[in-house]
C-alpha cells in the first residue's frame, strides 16, 4: 500500500510539473537572459504609466512569470500584451526573442513605427498589431516573416504599399483592414501561401481587382471594400469555389454581373453595395444554397428579381435597395423562413404586395418604399409579430383605416413610416386605434388626409418621432400632446392647424431633459426620409438618435403669443413656427434655449424689438423673424453677426445697419427724440448748402474782381471759422442730448 501511495504522489507531481511548465505561470522558470533583457528593453519604450505590465522590471528576474509572458524551457515563446492600455512605442529589441512565437499587442494606444525588426523573428507564426496608433510603411522584405501565419494589423494609420509577404509560405490569414495603405493590389505575392482570409477593407486602394487572385485557390474571405478601386469583376474571381464571403462594397466597381456568379457556391454573404454595376442581376442563386446574405443596393441594376433567390433557404437579409429593378416580386416566401430583413426600397416595383410575404414570420425590418406598389395592407401582415420597422412610403397604397387596424396588432412595430400614400382623399382616422403600444416613430407625412389631431395618438407612451406634416389635418393642436413624456421631434407643418398653441408643449420633459426619452430601437442601415418642403428636397436620418429635437408647427393658422414658457426647452434645437398668425412680441425667454440651433418666426404678425438677449444662444445657425411688424435695432454680437438681411426683411420699423431712414422708424412716444433727429438732418442739409455757395460766390470773385479777392478771401475765412464752431457746437449737443435719451 506504501508503494501504490508512492507510485500515486509521483504521478500527481509529474502532472503538476507538466502544466506548469507549459503555461509558465505558476512555475518560476529561469528566465534566459538575452530573453530577459529584451523585455526590458521592450518596457523601457512604455509610458511608465503604463499598469497593465504587473510583474515586470529589473527586480523581477523570473520573466516567465510576467504577465503576458509565455515560456517554454526558459525561452519566451509567447508576449500576449493585448487590451493592457499601453502607451509608447514598440522597441525594436522586441526582435531579440528569436523563440518568439505569438506577439500580440492589440487593443493599445501605441504610437510608432513597426520595427522593420519584427521580419527577423524567424519562429513568429502570430502578429497581432491591431487597434494602435501605429504609423508609416509596414515593412515585408524578401526573407522576412518566414514561419509567419495570421497578421493583423488592421486599424491603425500604416500607409504605402500593401505588404505582400513573398517568403511566407504558412500565410493563411492577412488583416490590414482600416489603415490608410494605398497604390494597386499586388496578388500575385499573396497567393503564393495558403492563404484562406484577404482584409483590405477600408484603406484607399485603387486600380483594378486583379485577375492573379484566380491563383489563390484556397481563398475564403476576400474583403475589399470601402477603398477606391474601379473596373469590373474579373471572370477569373468566379473560378474560386472555397469563397465564402465575398465582400467588396463602397468601391466604384462598374460592368454587369457575369452568370459566373453562380460558381460561387459556398458563399454565405455576398455585398457588392454602393457601386457602379449595371445591368440584369443574373437569376444563378439555386446553387447557393448556404446564402446568407446579398447586398446588392445603390447599383445601378435593371430587369427582374432574381427569383432563384428562393432556393437558398439560410438567406436572413436580402436589399435591393436604390437600383431600377421593376416588375413584380417572384419569390416563394414560403421557402425563406429565415428572412428577418428584406429591403427593396426606391425601385421600380410594382403590382400588390407579394402574398406570400407574411409567411417570414422572422421578419424584422422591411422596406418596401419609392416603388410603385397598390392596393391594401394584406391582412396576413398581422402575422408579422417580429415586425420592428416597417417603410411603405411612396407607393400606392389605399385605405388608411384597414391599414391601421392590421398593423396595430404587430407587438413588436417600433418604426412605421406610411408617407405618400393613400392620397385619394382619405381621412385620418380619429379613434378605432388602440394598438401600437411599442411604436417609437410614427410618420404619417404627404398623404393629403383630411380630419382632426388623431385621439389615439394619446396612449403612444413610447413615441419619439411623430410626423404627420403635409397632410388637410384642421382644428386645435390637443394639449395631451404636451404629456409624451418620450416625444423629441414633432413635426405638424403644412396643415390647417387653428387656434393658440398649447401650454403643455413648452412643458414637455423630453425637451428638457435627456433623460426623459425612452431607450431608442437599432433600424441598422435603413434610410428614413423627412420631407420639408414642396419640392422634393428631404433630409434623411438613418436612426432614431440621429433626429434632431424639434418642434415644427410652421404652416399652419396658430394664433395668439409665442410661448415664455418655451424658454424652459433646453434641449430643443429646433422650434419653427413660421407662416402662422402668431402675434405679441418675442419672449425674452428664448434666450434660455441654450441648445437651440434653429428658430424660425417668420411670415407672422409678432411686434415689439428683437431681445438682444438671443446673441446669448451659442448654436444658432439659423434665425429669421422676416415679414412681421418688428421694429428697433437688431441687436449685435454672437450668432447675430452670421445672419443676412433677408432674415430680418418685412418689418418696415426694424432698423439695418444700411438704413439711412431709420430716424423716421422709431416707436411712438419718442416725439423729442424724433425732433431732435428730425433737426439734425436739417441742420447737415443748411451746412451743406451753405458750404457750395460759399465755394460759388468764392469762385466768382477770384474770376472776376482780381483787385478785392484778398479782402474777399479774409472775409470769407473768418465767417466760416466762426460758422463752423457755431454749428459744430450746436450739432454735438443735440447729439448727446439723443443719445442720452435713447440709450439711458
């Protein structure tokens, strides 16, 4: 029994010996000494503020138990410094550790140079440079890199050439994604590896794709994207069957799509968005089967949808999204059960809704906006219970009413935006809503919709944006409005609105504090588009947080004051409410709007001065209060000095700077100050006609009456000194005595 205790403890040790060996953790392994001054060395290029080295310094022989180092037999094997908040640069006696496997320094803020070293370290299989402040050409000679697998050095500021790495036979991974790496793209020295991942993604690439990546036939991921490159896609890029994700969006690639495309059949995403491609997007999807993506938007494509598309039933995002692909939709939804995005916005579609598309029941975002759509909301919609966001706008779309009552039922609606749509002389429906508990952004803009404020609006306590401009809508602005405690953009223009503006809206917590607004749902890359104007021109917010908060009533036929209480809306940025009958002055409390970027009074009948206390508003880059009865000086300094004459036109007794009749535009009740004005001008009009005659008889003397023009002149010389200082006199009094009037 001894014996087995014995045989039992030596084997438990071995295994302890073992692992702590392996990990050089726990086991204070004699560190070698080139090793060891290396790392010093290394250290010594760190800021010393630097806490994320625990352990490491002179006083610590055992490098082995440093943190980040790994060791096998005493040789540092493997540095792992990444996400260690390291300041300084990177010493090139980094590249003394010729047993140095792993170097990953990622997730830093170092700001250097890459050794050109770092190609010395022959055993170095791993590289992890990214997300530092990492400068200048990468540096890839001839005989560098030799063992080297997987580099990334992707996000930092490296530029030049690409590296290619013509020695690394073992490459497998290259990742020099978000430099600023410029000039073509060298493929033939890639492709003499392995190589499975190419990340050039978001450097300034230019020239074609070449045809030499036809070489790398073991290529997975080729990512290109958001560089400059132009030309077509090579007909050699088809012939690689291992591709799996092909990304090359926010280029200026051009040319049609070869049926080569159909080769590819491992691909899982497929982007080729934000382009130049034209032509027929062939129909060659049935062998993909694995597809589970396709971003083809904002091309230039025509013809039909590929109706091939619903033989790949992992496909979860599908965007068509800005090309001029027409006709009906011919997809077997009921072959896409994945779908959760499907975006086809601004096309030429037509004809209804597909009717199989409310079998997706994992849909959560769809677009089918600026087509050429009719008829009404299936009622199958209501089973789209995943539905998050959904844009119809511009299309042909009718009853308003039965569209409500489907799609209130969705839980989960949080965007629906119905703009130009049911145009034929509809009516807002006023009750009969109850749904919608979940929807954050309403907008019902464009659509001609005769009748009153909708009630149901009231119970929407998560709203955010609410837009139902450009429509008939009559009658009183509700007070309730004010009590949406989430509601941060309001936009009521261009109706037929009545009646004084509510109290409650210069009460609104949301416009007071960021506090009030409610968690905002993600609508990833789908454009919302506000219309502001009869022309066509839109702004376009891709998020719910990108809208600015506002409050735009202009349009309308709101009577009686502008609110005081508005002054208490800290965070608005933008209050219009121009071309109404608003009236009484301009409250000074607009002044406490500190976040105020846009006030806009114009076309109203508002009287009084313009407070000089607005120069207080920092942000203002837009102000107009033209077409209104105010009257005085516009005040000076600040935002005030950016603003042009057209914003301040239409007020026949606001004084400009070029108006020389402003002494005849001054208020009532300042009769002396308006004599005194009145009598300095006489005076500068009698001096001044005294001053030529005097030349003129001064002339006729000299011209005829040689003998007198000495006496003449003497003469004439004391009458002006003394006619000077009698009217100079008499004009700096009046002067003072108005201005101590006017300015007390």
């Amino acid at each position: 029994m001894g014996d087995y205790h014995c045989l039992l403890y030596i084997l438990v040790a071995s295994v302890l010996l073992h692992v702590h060996g392996a990990s050089g953790q726990f086991l204070n392994q004699t560190c070698d000494p080139s090793d060891l001054e290396a790392l010093i060395s290394f250290s010594n290029g760190l800021d010393k503020k630097d806490a994320g080295l625990a352990g490491w310094g002179p006083d610590n022989p055992s490098c082995c138990s440093w943190t980040g180092v790994t060791c096998d037999l005493g040789r540092v094997v493997e540095v792992d410094l990444s996400n260690k908040s390291l300041h300084g640069v990177i010493s090139s006696s980094i590249a003394s550790l010729d047993r140095l496997v792993t170097l990953n320094l990622s997730r830093n803020s170092l700001h250097s140079q890459a050794p050109i070293e770092l190609g010395r370290l022959a055993r170095l299989q791993v590289l992890d440079l990214s997300t530092n402040w990492l400068f200048g050409e990468f540096y890839s000679t001839e005989g560098s890199f030799l063992a080297i697998k997987v580099v990334n050095i992707s996000f930092n500021q490296f530029t030049g050439p690409h590296p290619g790495f013509p020695d690394a036979v073992n490459l497998t991974v290259l990742d020099i994604s978000s430099n600023t790496f410029s000039g073509g793209i060298n493929a033939s020295a890639l492709c003499l590896a392995p190589v499975k991942v190419i990340r050039f993604s978001g450097n300034v690439l230019t020239g074609d794709i070449p045809s030499d990546f036809s070489v790398c036939k073991t290529l997975e991921e080729l990512s290109l994207d958001s560089n400059h490159l132009t030309g077509s896609l090579p007909r050699e890029l088809y012939k690689l069957s291992k591709l799996r994700r092909l990304i090359l969006q926010e280029n200026q690639l051009s040319g049609s799509l070869s049926k080569g495309l159909g080769n590819l059949s491992q691909l899982v995403p497929l982007d080729l968005s934000f382009n130049m491609f034209s032509g027929f997007i062939p129909d060659v999807f049935g062998g993909t089967r694995g597809l589970e993506f396709i971003n083809l938007a904002t091309n230039s494509f025509v013809g039909e949808f590929p109706s091939s598309l619903s033989r790949c039933p992992m496909l979860r995002v599908v965007s068509l999204r800005n090309n001029s692909v027409s006709g009906e939709i011919a997809l077997d939804f009921n072959l896409l059960q994945r779908l959760n995005t499907f975006d086809v916005g601004s096309n030429n579609f037509s004809g209804p809704i597909p009717p199989g598309l409310a079998r997706c029941t994992e849909l959560r975002m769809l677009n089918l906006a600026r087509n050429k759509f009719v008829g009404e909301i299936p009622e199958t919609f209501k089973e789209l219970r995943s539905l998050s966001y959904l844009s119809l706008t511009g299309n042909g779309f009718t009853n308003l009413s039965s569209t409500l009552q489907v799609l209130q039922l969705l839980p989960n609606l949080t965007s629906l935006v119905l703009s130009r749509n049911f145009r034929d002389g509809e009516t807002m429906p006023v009750d009969d809503i109850s749904g919608f508990k979940s929807i954050q952004a309403l907008v019902l803009a464009n659509c001609l919709l005769s009748g009153r404020f909708p009630l149901w609006v009231q119970n929407l306590e998560s709203l955010n944006v609410l837009d139902i401009s450009w429509n008939k809508l009559n009658g009183n602005i509700p007070s309730w409005l004010g009590a949406l405690n989430n509601l941060f953009y309001i936009d009521l223009s261009n109706n037929s609105f009545s009646g004084e503006l509510p109290e409650s809206l210069s009460q609104m917590r949301s416009f007071m504090s960021t506090d009030a607004t409610s968690e905002q749902a993600p609508t990833g890359d789908l454009p919302w588009f506000i219309k502001n104007n009869s022309t066509g021109l839109s702004l376009q917010y891709n998020q719910l947080s990108s809208f600015p908060y506002s409050l735009i009533l202009s349009n309308n036929l709101l009577v009686g004051p502008v609110l005081p209480g508005f002054g208490h809306l800290v965070m608005l940025q933008v209050l219009d409410l121009s071309w109404n009958q608003l009236s009484g002055p301009v409250p000074n409390e607009l002044s406490w709007m500190s976040s105020l970027e846009v006030l806009n009074l114009a076309h109203n009948d508002l009287s009084g001065n313009i407070p000089p206390a607005l120069t207080k508003l920092h942000f203002l880059s837009k102000f107009d209060v033209s077409y209104n009865s105010l009257s005085g000086d516009i005040p000076t300094g600040g935002q005030f000095s950016t603003f042009t004459d057209e914003d301040f036109v239409g007020n026949s007794a606001l004084c400009f700077h070029w108006n020389s009749s402003c002494f005849e535009m001054l208020p009532s009740g300042n009769e002396e100050s308006y004599v005194t004005h009145k009598a300095m001008a006489i005076t500068y009009i009698i001096v001044e006609v005294g001053f030529l005659f005097g030349l003129l008889m001064a002339w006729n003397t000299l011209l005829f009456m040689r003998a007198l023009r000495a006496v003449f002149l003497r003469i004439v010389d004391r009458l002006f000194d003394t006619l000077y200082v009698l009217i100079f006199v008499k004009v700096n009094s009046l002067r003072r005595k108005s201005w101590n009037e006017v300015h007390p």
